[in-house]
C-alpha cells in the first residue's frame, strides 16, 4: 500500500519534519497512487470516506486571510456556517492562491506546515472516529492521527461546519 522512503517531494518531506518536530507518533506514508478525494484516499487506505480529514481552503472576504476548513470527507462544508465562525463572508479560493498561501497543490493540503498560518476550523463530524487520515503535502502522502491530536497539532477550534 505505502512506504516511507525517505526521497519524496519537498513537500511530503516538509510535512513529515513537522511531524516530527511536534512530537507526532505517525510518519506520513506515501500511496501507490494519487488521492486527490477523499472517496480515492478512503479506497487506499481501505477505510470510509468519513476518515478522510479534507482540507478546504477559502478566502476571508475582509482581509483576504486564508481559511483552511479540515472536514471529514463525506460532508460538504457549509461556507455560511464558516463565515459566521470567521467573522466574515468568504470567497472560493484558486489554485494560485491555495499554492501561495499553503506551499501545497491542491489535493495535497494538509492540517500543518503551511507556508502562511491559516486561519483553521475542524469539522466536529470528524470525531465520529477514532482514527483518521490527513494529506500529507502531496496527492500520494497521507498520515493517520486521532480528531483529538488534530486539534492539538493545529491548535484549532472545533466547529459545526459541515452541511
């Protein structure tokens, strides 16, 4: 399914360091294939959809801060909700923007080592499970982790932002 090899791109390899560094029990692992969705990332992993922790990144309307929106894979995320939560409406951010504000492509944004500290919500359907699964910094990288040490490595608050 995956391996740990040490030679993967700069961005995997800039997750894993943050890892790490925060003292996180589990190094990301790097699939066959690209998950670039939750339904392609819960099929290598072999878990539901809903283990999947997507990271959704908008843009704050007020001051073009980024809103990284960590949600469980089978949800869609209700940008209402999030504005209310962020104190401001949002807009959808591109792939320029998502690249610029994170250091990651899109399908490969994960909870930690952005290039820019976004502003992060966790989706509260995400404690329905004991274990679950963030990208990694590329479409082939994901790590395990529990909700609780996801709100610990971010430091985020837990929110009702799913639909």
């Amino acid at each position: 399914m995956a391996d740990e090899a040490p030679s993967r791109p700069e961005g995997f390899q800039r997750v894993r360091e943050a890892l790490a560094a925060l003292g996180h029990p589990h190094a990301p692992l790097w699939l066959e294939t690209a998950a670039r969705t939750s339904q392609q990332a819960a099929d290598a992993l072999g878990v539901a959809v809903g283990q999947i922790a997507k990271s959704v990144i908008f843009r704050r309307r007020s001051d073009g801060a980024a809103v990284l929106v960590v949600t469980s894979g089978d949800r869609r995320v209700d940008e209402a909700k999030v504005a209310q939560q962020v104190g401001s409406p949002l807009e959808r951010a591109d792939a320029d923007f998502v690249k610029a504000r994170t250091g990651f492509a899109i399908g490969g944004v994960e909870p930690v080592a952005h290039a820019q500290a976004p502003v992060t919500l966790i989706d509260r359907d995400l404690f329905r499970f004991e274990e679950i699964w963030a990208a990694a910094g590329h479409p082939n990288g994901v790590f395990r982790l529990s909700p609780q040490q996801l709100a610990q490595l971010t430091g985020a608050p837990v929110a009702e932002v799913a639909q």
